[in-house]
C-alpha cells in the first residue's frame, strides 16, 4: 500500500485507533476454549488445597482432629491456625486495616470460614480428606443484624476486646468499628430543621456478592533451587497481591512473581486476598510442590467478598418549590466478622460521600458507622467504585421521595436541582470537585428518547384501568441520573495498604514498527488488549493490530494498582497515553533529524511527522521505528520505548441517565422490562462496541441485583442462598434487550478526556430498576420500601396496599 | 420451625411414660437410629442414619431429657452433627394425659438446622421432620400398644 | 465439589438392576439422568456404595401411544417428550410442563422416571401425572405391582415406592377429546421449582385439578376437581386452598404462595377451559 | 478407589484412560484430557460453563459421572473449529459482534448454539434466549451473545444454501 495515495481519513481508519468498534484480538483464543484461567494451569507434581469450613456462624473451636484426614493416602497435610502460628500467619492484615484469621484462632465468626487447610494428591483426595477431619465446635449466640450486634453483650472480636480506638477512630461498643464523617453537621441540622419541606427514609442496600463465573483460586509454586515464588491466581491487583505476599510471608518482593492469567469475570470479587492464597502460598513452601486451590460455588457465596449491606437512613429538605437546600445521611454498614473492605485507606466508607449524586445541595453531612456481625467479610465495589452504587441508590431513592412528599414530578425534579454545565468543575457538599459535566443536556435526551411524557399519560390510563378491574398490572417509569467517581486516584488522598492508587504503562516499539505495551491493569473481560491497544495507534501511528499488550505478570510490567473501580481506562488508559506522547516526542526529533529540519517544523499527521508547509516530506512512525535503533542520531539514545506511571490530578465523574419501563402484575409480584433505555456519558469513547457490551452487561448486574439477588441469611446465620439455584443470575430469557445513547463530555484534566464506564451501568441501573417498582406503586401510595425486589416482595407491597381487594 | 401432633395409644400413661424412657424402644422407633446408648437416665448418645430421598447423612448426637415433670410428661433437648452436612438442633415437650386405659400423647417440638442441610434443604426440612417425627410416633405407639396388649 | 467414591453398575435389564438393588440394600441408588442425586453426591449430602445406572435398560425407554392410554418407559427424557408430536397430540399437557422444567441442557437427560420417582415435592410431573390420573409401574423382587399417581406420594421423598423396587413405566389414560388442558408455573427465573404451579383438566362434565410445590406432595384434590367439573371455580380455587400447605422459603412466606397458587389455578382453568370443546 | 477403563470419542479422536466411576465428566475432560474449553462454574447444573455435547445433546458434564458417559461421543468448543484451524462460524460470530467479554461462559454458550443450531436451524430471537437459558453469563447481558447466534443462523443457512 502506497501512503501517498491514501487520505488522512483512511490512514485514521488502518491504525484501527480511538473511537472505532474495533473486534477484539483476545477472543480468537476464548471462542475456541483456548483461553488459559487458573484452573486451566497443571504442573508437575501440583498438588491440591481443600478448606475445612465452619458450619456455624459463631463458635468456639473446641478441638481439630487431624488423624482419621491425615491418614487417608494422598493426603499430605492438614493445616490449621495452630501449624500457622509460629510462622506468624494465622492472621493476615485486611485491605481496610483491620486484620483477619487466615485459618479459625480458636473461634469462627461466619458461616464457611476457613477452619483448616487439607493438601493432597488431587482435589478428590482433598475433598474426601476434608470430610475427614473432625472438629469440635461450641456455638455461640449468633448476631446477624448490625443494630442489634451494636446493642449486644456478645463480644464478637474478642481479640479486639477492650481497644477503643481502631484503624479509622474510636469504637463506640465492642461490635463496632468506625465512625466515618464528611460535610457539616450543625449546619446539615440546621437546615433541616428550617426547611418547608423534609422527606426522610431508610433505604437499605441489601447484601449481595460478586459472583463472577471464575471462583477465586490460585497456584503457588515455590522453586527451592532459586528461592523465587511463582504465584498465579484470579487477583485483580496483582502487583498489590505481590507486596502483601511480600510483607506477611518476609519473602523478599524480587522473589515473588505474581501472574494473573485469564480471569473470568472479577466484578471486585477478586481484589482482596483471601486464606487460600495464604494456605497455599504455605503449602507450597513446605511441600516444595506447587499447590492449586480453586473454591467451588459454595464456598465463593459463602466466603469471599460480599457487598453493599448499607442501611442508609436519609433526611432531604427543599424549598416547597422543589429546591433541594440539604442532605443528611447516616450509614450503618454491616462488614461481617472481619472489616475487609477493599476501600482506599482514608475512606473507610469509600466513595459514599458522592452520595450528594448530580444535585446542587449546598449542605450535606454524611457518617457511617461500621459494626461487625457474625456474616462473611468483604464489601467490596462490586461492579462499582468504592461504595458509588450505595450512594448512587441513596439519592435516587430520595429524589424520589422527595417528589412524593412534593407531590412533583421526578423527573422535573431532578432538572431543577442538577449541577449545571457553567457550575463545572463543582466543588460539592462533601468535599470532591466534580470534573466535568452535563447533565441538562443529557437528560433531555434520555426523556426525549423514550417519550417520556407519553408514558406518563399511559401509566395514568393504566391506573384508571387499575381501578376500574380492567387490568392486573401495573406501569413503573423509573428514571435515574447518576453520577460516578472513579479513577482512583490521585496518590496523595487514594492509597490501599499505603500504595499510591497511581497506574503504569509502557510501551516498547520494535525496530520493524510493531510494539508491544506493558500495564498494572490486568483486564477481567474488559478488553484491554484491544482498547489500550487503540489508544496507543491513535497516539503513535502504529496500527492496533501491531501492537501487543500483557498485563498481570509482576516480573515484566511496571507496578500499578490494578483493575477494579473503573479506574483502568482514567488512570492505566492515562498511562498509556502519556508513554505514547513520550514515545512520540522522542520520534519527533528523529523524524526532524531523518527530514533533515529543525524539531519544531515537523508537525504529526496521523501515523508519520511532516515537515510542516510540505506534506509530501514525511517519515512514517514506522520509519522513525526502524530509524530509532539502527541510525546513529547525534544526541539521542538507540531505542525507542517509554514508561508512564501516572498519578491522576483528580478522578473522573461519569454520568448517565437511565430509564427504566417496568410492568407489574400485582397478583404474582412478576415483573417484565419493557423497555430500558441508557444515556452514559463516559466522556471520550475509545471502542463503542465494547462500551456498548459493557453497559449491556452492567445493567444486566444492576437488574439481578435490583430484581432478586442477594446473600440471605437465616437467625442462625445460615446462608440462605449458597447456589445458584438461590443466587439470583437471570438467564436470556429474563433478560431483555437494552437501548444505549450516549453524550461526550471529555474529562478536562485526562490526557485523552475518557472517563471510564465500565460500572456506570451498574450504578445507574440499580436505582432505574428499583424506582420502576416504587414508580408503578407510588399512585397507591407506596414511598419505600427494600430490595431487591423479588416476586414475593412486590406482591407484599401490593398486598399492603391493599390492592389484592 | 415448630411441629406439634398429638396420637393416642392403647396402654396406660405409666406405661407409655417407661417406654419413652427406655433406650431399646426408642432406638427402635427413631427413624434411622443405628446406636442408642443410654450413659444415664439423663443422657443419651444416639447414632442416626438420616435417609431423604437423595439425601443421605450420618448425625450423632447427644440428647438430655428432663424427667421432673414425670408421668405427666418430660422435655427433652438434644443436637445432632451430620459433618459436612450440618447440624440439627432442638427440644420437644411431650406431655402425657391419661384417657381411660388409654394415653393421649401430645408433644410440640422445635427443631433448629445448620450447615449445608440447611442452606440446601431448607425448603424441604419442615415437612421432612413432620414425617419423621410422625412415623417416630406413629411407631412408639404401636410398639408400646403391642406391649401393653400381650 | 466432589462426590464421595463409589462402585458403578450399568445393568441391561431391568432384573439385574433389581438384583443389584438387593444385594447392597440401603447403600444402592439408581440414577437416570442424575440431576437430582449427583448435585446431592457432590455436595456430600448422600453417601452412596452403589450407583446403579438405568441408561442402558432399554424396556424402560420408549413412548408408546395407544388408543386409550399413553405408556411412557421410565427413561424417556423430557426432551424427548417435548420434541414426541405424537405425544403433543394425545396428551398436550405434557409438553407445556416439560417446557417449563428446568433448562435445556437439563431436559436432555431429566428423565420422566426420575421426575415422578423421586418424589421431591418441587418437580412437575409428580402433580401433572396426578392430574392426568397416570398410574405407576413398580418393579421389584417380588414382581411387578400397579401404584396410581394420586396414591404415591407421602412426604417430602417418601413414597410408595420400596427401597428395592424400580420405577419402570409410566400409564397415562389419554384424556377424551373436547378435553381442555393447561399448566400454569409461576418460578422465579429459568431453571427454578415452582413457586406454585397448577396442571387442570376439564371438558366433558369432568374435571381434574392438580398443584405442585404448595405442600410435602403434590396435592390433587378430589373436591376442588368435583367443583371445577361442575363448573365452580370459586370453589375450586377454595377447595385447593384448604388442601395445600405450603411452607416459607426463599420463594416467598405462606401468605404469598396460597395467593399465587389461587392466581395459577385461575389461570389454568381459564386456559384449559379456552381449550376445552 | 477402584479405576474403571473409559474409553470415548472426543472432539472425533477415540480416546481412552483410567479414572474412578466417580470422576466428574468436566474433570476427566480437563484434567485426564487437558481439553480445558469447558470450565467449572457453578457446579450444580445451573450455569451451563461445563456444557459439552454428548452423542447429539447438549449436557452439563459437571453433572456427569465418567462412567456414564463411558462409550459415548463428545464434542467440546475445540471441536467445532474448522479443519483449517480457522474459528467455525459460530466462534466467528461471537467475536464479530462481540458476545463475549471475560470468555469463561463462552466455550459453553458456543457449544450450546451448536446444538440449538443443528435442531432449529432459523430460530427466532425468543427461540434463542429460550434454547440458551441453561447458559449464564455475568459479563454481556446476552444482548450480543442472542445476536451473535441469529448471525450464525443467517451465515450457515447461507453456507449450507450456497453448497446446495
């Protein structure tokens, strides 16, 4: 192909860069089963970790008997706390501070955790071998509800017993673990206490879990020859697993590689480290065999990070013409036995403080109380960044309540109350300054997208027809605007375990014009292979399909914090864009040189530097590529490669409006989308295609979450939905097909103005689906009720309505 | 989750109140009891094979009994560990009314399960234990029937 | 989650699977499409010696339409009898509850035997055989015997079958033309139990009205099929009511299960009546 | 335990080994095999990861002992490429409108279409959620795996069409 004969147009559309639905390079070895995740790894001699579990909530080990296990051939080891405890790690540090038993120290807090670690031969000796191992539990009396575990002598930390001050503040009560404050109290109270109108509600965000269709597991091969630990596991994170390995084992952090393979879905689940990362790590190092562990579904739901579990109580006031003038909330977060919520460091609620959403609310208070209950630990930002969707959920949900109490219409409501474009960058309530945004716009679009005010006059027919007995079922409209923060984070107020929430990139371009790019990023299905890929072409002039990208092998990329709160594309995507522009500056002066002209008459176009006036003198990027390494040029090094760690000035604010068609039929509490349609703005799109999949897959997440799913448990502590038979997954048929729209408002302070979406859906769709089932029922009056909203649930609200005659 | 029943048995309320006590007749009529033994009048320790349909699982366990109440009926607490499945736990009241040459017993009973029978089968215990507290009875009254008639 | 060891066999006549079934007693089970036991074996909640599998029985396979009478061997799959037009045509009712059990994966290998043997109050065809008046063919040692479908079931996984006996054909009276039939499941997605589910038949003077996952049986009721044949609904629904006993689970508490089991049997009987000529 | 001799056609290749009568299908394929396109999901026949197809039907081989599918012939997601090594339709499908993301319910969804294909060669889109309701997903919302199989429909229909 000749480049003098193409235009700019078709040069822009071989690179295959930003903003072009381009396919995806990892499918080829997915579609054809090809793909390597954890399980898929054999090794010579690999032997295979099993858990002992409890089945109590709350108990005190009286006694482990080892023999009946040990004696079972295949078996090589039973481990438990006691056998961990000379090493130092039968307790491990959690991300949020607080510290968690790797293996039971004498009691267990939940049901399903970890009691004693089995290694054998394979995983059927394993399995049979932990049936084998026989423990004495005492039970204790179990707390499952935070308020009461706030009220309760039954001491459930008693390693805790008697320390008053935690890794986030003073503890009021024995169950309790921090207080969390942000905005102004006094002058909140105030306000509230002034105002026309107040509306006030307890919204509760119910437990639910991750789920991806991967478990958690990992391999842990410690090579004794070379002293050097190789550990491959489903870890979101996989440079932050290295250093936590690194500081609980004492093995220097050059002598451990992590690598994260192909990882099937991770939704925040696999951030955090668990005990079997720990037993087998164990295991390894004193068998000098590697060591495979790989949870079943079970002990996935049971064991490994849940979410949410937030009882936000709120008080919105207004002027009585819809003006919101402030905003309380309090929080009383449920975090299970062990606080082992994957927050950044100095926000022991997360992002919860975003809670102010996409209003102008001048006043705003929030605290949050953290409490432990004998359930699973975790909470973790399950398809969200930290604790966003809560906050997101909280305000939609008082929005609406609001407009009840107004007797307003929602969406009006919410026009009249929105941050404006000319306000932006906001500088909001509770302390973030919003980047940028426009949310009037937006929402306009959306309404006018599903004829919003025809449906309105359709749900008001509906409801005559209601009355008058010619229907069973009912019409909910319900309507979101959300605003995410993601990004996490700028170093200086975004750390984990005291690492700087910066990420990394680099880049190498091969002397042939092909590269390949290196992250701290390791992609769970969002593709990065292909869209960090395009960034790079759009930067350099290299075609997407030139350039290679490894994430997740702690030997060969550059430290960054990982993939989870939507932070990949706003802090990695960053990154990347700026080892290309250093890639690129350093090939403006070869191209100046080769062009024989100063650096600053050679201008870009497209993929080549032109002499600026003259067009048809230029060099091609791979020109410049061949050039860097086998031309001698006068003050320049040989090579052409280039590292970004980028540490974000702020995080970027996507935002969206969400519409949501619900019909109902009140007798069988059944429910039917019928239409959803979703407007994000993630500002600058780098592959639609792939946004498109992933607002698709984020609504379907925020629909059983909204519709059905959650981890339950019984007084006894009992996981009530431990399968997926319980676990609500909704299948094809459940799941209807969705509109996306979008609008483009460039982040201002990233280098390529792209904002990340990747959980927007998530957190718009949970409130859209929820306020569909409150919408349809607020003609008969319903103004809350909880989530998520199954079968039985609704019919209760209709049933207490009294529409069931 | 609460069961209550009542049956009627042909034998004298002295006698039903020795039978209930009496570890043969009641390793006989426990639904899949492979070990009953009987440490003291206070304390059992039984061994039961729970058979439900594709449900099979060995529980041991430790029952107390509380006779201060006797003839006129007694309480008794116990729990059962089946391992991997889980554990059960629970009381019964029995109470015993004389009827002529007859005996009504009538007993309320709570029962408690934890682990995986729970998380699983929770949909089916009620009715499980409905039945297999019935067929306990149902059994206990023909056996002490049979034993008062010859 | 693996299952505890066991010795495998894979008897060719329905004999040696009984004779198998004796020798080990308690510690033998039959699988047929194993969706109900081998989640059960894998979470260590049935510890079996002996699994005997029927795939190669060949009598217990088979449809056979007759004038009168439906016999259906007690290893047709669900798949098979959606996809059996002969069957749709004579007894339509079953291949609107296949449809509804399970997913597609599942029908392949569900089997009709396993489904009404069982006796797992949460599987359809135990309730719709009672509706259909089937009857069970039960193969022991000491022969073979007759138990009616409206007779089986006793609890939750009791029935009348006999440890050593094996559920080996199905009898379905073909109902008379101008007979009007509908199965209607509420559940919660794909692949669940019924949350309430109502089989009714009805044309002719007669009716049969049967529910399924409302108590520890399926429950079909003499009075509430009277009702309905006489053309009351009311009390057929109110008949129902007074039979079924649900219980609380994730589904939903009591109340709401006795108002979703009126709600379905409405339903079905609207439907079957539509149908009825 | 004692091992029992299985021996069974995979993906056209007869393949035979030792394994106990209690080795889950999905094990012996991934472990014995090292044919590790089918993945373990949920374990208890609900997510449809594992699916394989066994002489014609679309099965969960986590719900699958190794001795009863003794004598039987499998086909997994490696075997519905191409002889060319090129991805079958169906794969091609999938990537082109980009019905999947994380790639680990994938093998069994794709093997899944395979069969709802050969059986309803031009459903309908209600026919393909219906036909792939035993298959989750937590990534895509479906949307693009139901397109996907309607293309796949259209391009085989044309294939077959085109051969006639």
């Amino acid at each position: 192909m000749n480049d003098q004969t193409l235009t700019p147009e078709e040069r822009t559309a071989n690179l295959k860069g930003m903003g072009c639905s381009r396919k995806r390079v990892e499918d080829v070895r997915f579609t054809q089963g090809k793909g390597n995740y954890v399980d898929d790894i054999k090794m010579d001699g690999m032997l295979f970790g099993d858990f002992v579990r409890s089945p109590y909530a709350h108990a005190r080990i009286k006694s482990v008997n080892k023999e009946a296990a040990l004696a079972l051939p295949g078996v090589i080891a039973v481990l438990t706390a006691e056998d961990l405890a000379p090493l130092g790690l039968h307790w491990m540090p959690t991300l949020a501070g607080d510290k968690q038993m790797v293996l039971a120290d004498g009691k267990v807090l939940f049901q399903g955790q970890e009691v004693a670690y089995v290694v054998a031969e394979d995983r059927y000796i394993a399995a049979d071998a932990v049936e084998l191992v026989e423990v004495d539990y005492e039970e204790l009396p179990v707390l499952t509800d935070p308020f009461e575990a706030l009220k309760s002598d039954v001491v459930l930390r008693e390693d805790l017993a008697g320390q008053t001050e935690g890794a986030h503040g003073p503890r009021k009560h024995h169950n309790h673990i921090f207080t969390w404050e942000a905005g102004e109290k006094d002058a909140t109270e105030a306000v509230i206490d002034g105002a026309d109108v107040v509306a006030e509600e307890m919204v509760y965000y119910h437990r639910t879990h991750p789920c991806p269709l991967e478990t958690c597991g990992c391999v842990a091969s410690m090579d004794k020859v070379t002293g050097k630990l190789t550990l491959y596991g489903t870890f979101q994170a996989p440079h932050a697993i290295r250093t936590v390995v690194s500081l609980i084992s004492g093995i220097a952090e050059h002598n451990i590689r992590v690598i994260s393979p192909d990882i099937g879905g991770g939704f925040g689940n696999k951030v955090g480290a668990y005990p079997g990362y720990v037993c087998s790590v164990v295991a390894s190092i004193v068998t000098g065999k590697p060591v495979k562990w790989v949870e079943d579904r079970m002990e996935n739901l049971m064991s490994t990070a849940f979410a949410r579990d937030y009882w936000m109580h709120g008080k919105i006031a207004a002027t009585k013409e819809g003006k919101i003038t402030g905003l309380w909330c309090h929080t009383t977060a449920d975090h299970g036995g062990f606080d082992a919520c994957a927050d950044p460091t100095k926000f022991p609620a997360g992002f919860m403080n975003i809670c102010t959403g996409s209003y102008d609310i001048p006043t705003a208070y929030l605290a949050v109380d953290g409490v432990y209950t004998n359930k699973a630990p975790g909470g973790v930002a399950y398809r969200c960044s930290f604790r966003v969707t809560e906050a997101a959920y909280f305000i939609e949900r008082m929005i609406e309540v609001l407009a009840i109490k107004l007797n307003m219409d929602a969406a009006e409501l919410r026009r009249i109350n929105f941050i404006r474009k000319d306000q932006f960058p906001y500088q909001s309530a509770l302390g973030w300054e919003y980047d940028s945004g426009d949310y009037h716009t937006a929402w306009d679009k959306a309404l006018k997208a599903v004829g919003y005010e025809d449906l309105r006059k359709e749900q008001a027919q509906r409801v005559e027809d209601f009355k008058a007995g010619k229907t069973r079922k009912l019409l909910g409209i319900g309507l979101t605007h959300f605003t995410e923060i993601v990004g996490a984070g700028p170093v200086k107020n975004c750390d984990i375990l005291g690492l700087g929430m910066f990420d990394s990139c680099e880049i190498r371009i091969h002397p042939t014009g092909s590269a390949i790019a290196r992250l701290g990023t390791i992609s769970q299905g969002q593709g990065h292979a292909t869209t960090f890929a395009q960034i790079i072409a759009s930067e350099i002039g290299l075609p997407a399909d030139d350039i290679t990208l490894e994430e997740g092998d702690t030997d060969t990329a550059p430290y960054g914090l990982g993939t989870y709160g939507s932070r990949s594309t706003p802090v990695a995507g960053a990154a990347t864009a700026m080892a290309a522009r250093k890639i690129r500056a350093k090939a403006q002066m070869i191209a100046a040189y080769l062009l024989e002209v100063h650096d600053n008459d050679v201008e870009w176009d497209v993929d080549r530097f032109a002499v600026k006036g003259a067009p048809e003198r230029f060099k091609t990027m791979k020109e410049i590529a061949f050039a860097a390494y086998n031309q001698a040029i006068p003050g320049l090094e040989p090579g052409l490669e280039a590292v970004s760690y980028y540490d974000p000035p702020n995080m970027t604010y996507p935002f969206g409006a969400y519409i949501c068609v619900m019909e109902i039929d009140v007798d069988t509490g059944e429910w039917e989308i019928r239409q959803f349609y979703a407007l994000d703005d993630c500002g600058t799109r780098i592959n639609p295609m792939i946004i498109e999949g992933q607002v698709h897959g984020g609504v379907t997440e925020a629909l059983a979450i909204a519709m059905g799913q959650e981890i339950a448990y019984d007084e006894m502590g009992n996981v009530k939905t431990g399968t997926l038979m319980d676990f609500f997954i909704p299948t094809a048929w459940e799941t209807p097909n969705y509109t996306t729209d979008h609008t483009v408002t460039p982040s201002p302070h990233h280098p390529i103005g792209a904002k990340g979406v990747g959980e927007s859906p998530n957190v718009g769709g949970v409130p859209a689906f929820s306020n569909a089932v409150h919408d349809a029922f607020r003609p008969f009056g319903l103004v809350q009720s909880h989530m998520p909203h199954d079968h039985w649930r609704i019919w209760k609200i209709a049933n207490g309505l009294g529409l069931h005659g | 989750m609460d069961l209550s029943d009542e049956i009627r048995i042909q034998a004298p309320r002295d006698v039903v109140y020795r039978a209930l006590n009496d570890p043969e007749i009641l390793r006989e009529c426990i639904p899949g009891c492979e070990e009953l033994i009987q440490h003291s009048p206070e304390n059992l320790e039984a061994k039961v094979v729970l058979k439900i349909g594709p449900v099979k699982a060995r529980f041991a366990g430790e029952v107390t009994l509380d006779t201060s109440n006797a003839p006129d009926g007694f309480t008794l607490s116990g729990e059962g560990k089946g391992g991997a499945a889980g554990f059960a736990k629970g009381g019964a009241e029995v109470t015993l009314t004389e009827d002529g040459d007859e005996t009504i017993l009538a007993y309320t009973a709570t029962v408690d399960i934890g682990g995986k029978i729970a998380q699983l089968g929770s949909r089916l215990i009620a009715g499980t234990a409905k039945k297999l507290s019935g067929k306990f009875f149902t059994r206990f009254g023909e056996i002490v029937s049979e034993q008062s008639v010859g | 989650m693996i299952p505890a060891g066991f010795e495998y066999h894979r008897p060719t006549d329905t004999a040696s699977a009984i004779s198998i079934l004796q020798e080990h007693g308690d510690e033998a089970r039959v699988i047929a499409g194993g969706h109900s036991l081998i989640p059960m074996m894998k979470l260590r909640m049935a510890d079996l010696a002996h699994v005997i599998d029927l795939q190669d029985i060949q009598e217990m396979k088979g449809i056979e339409i007759g004038a009168d009478s439906v016999t259906l061997g007690a290893m047709v799959t669900q798949h098979e009898l959606i996809t059996h037009d002969g069957l749709a045509a004579a007894v339509p009712i079953i291949r609107e509850a296949a449809l509804q059990i399970a997913d597609p994966q599942v029908r392949y290998v569900g089997t009709i035997g396993g489904n009404v043997a069982n006796g797992d109050p949460g599987n359809d065809m135990p309730g719709l055989m009672q509706c259909l008046d089937a009857s069970f063919e039960l193969v022991g040692p000491d022969g073979t015997r007759t138990v009616a479908a409206r007779e089986f079931y006793e609890a939750a996984y009791f029935t009348a079958r006999d440890d050593e006996e094996i559920l080996t054909r199905i009898m379905i009276p073909v109902p008379i033309a101008g007979t009007g039939q509908a199965y209607e499941k509420q559940k919660r997605k794909i692949g669940d139990y019924a949350t309430a589910a109502a089989a009714v038949m009805v044309g002719n003077g007669a009716a049969s009205v049967a529910m399924t996952n409302l108590a520890d049986t399926p429950i079909w009721s003499a009075e509430a099929s009277a009702a309905l044949a006489g053309g009351d609904v009311e009390g057929c629904v109110a008949a129902m009511l007074d039979a079924i006993d649900p219980v609380e689970d994730n589904r939903g508490p009591v109340e709401f299960k006795k108002h979703v089991a009126a709600v379905m049997l409405r339903r079905a009987i609207a439907r079957a009546v539509s149908r009825a000529g | 335990m004692s091992k029992m001799h299985v021996k069974l056609t995979v993906n056209g290749r007869e393949v035979e080994g030792l394994a106990e009568p209690r080795t889950l299908l999905i094990h012996f394929l991934r472990e014995n095999l090292r044919i590790t396109g089918p993945h373990i999901g949920c374990e208890t026949s609900h997510c449809g990861a594992c699916t394989v197809d066994i002489d014609g039907k679309s099965v969960k081989s986590c719900t699958v002992f190794v001795a009863q599918a003794n004598g039987a012939d499998v086909t997994t997601v490696e075997g519905l490429v191409n002889e060319d090594g090129s991805l079958g339709v169906i794969q091609e499908m999938f990537r082109e409108h980009h019905g999947l993301q994380c790639g680990f319910c994938t093998p069994g969804m794709i093997t899944r279409a395979h069969r709802l294909l050969q059986e309803n060669p031009s459903p309908t889109e209600e026919e393909v959620r219906f036909g792939m309701a035993g298959n989750l997903c937590r990534c895509t919302g479906y949307q693009n795996i139901v397109k996907a199989i309607l293309a796949s429909a259209d391009m085989l229909n044309a294939q077959k069409e085109a051969a006639e």
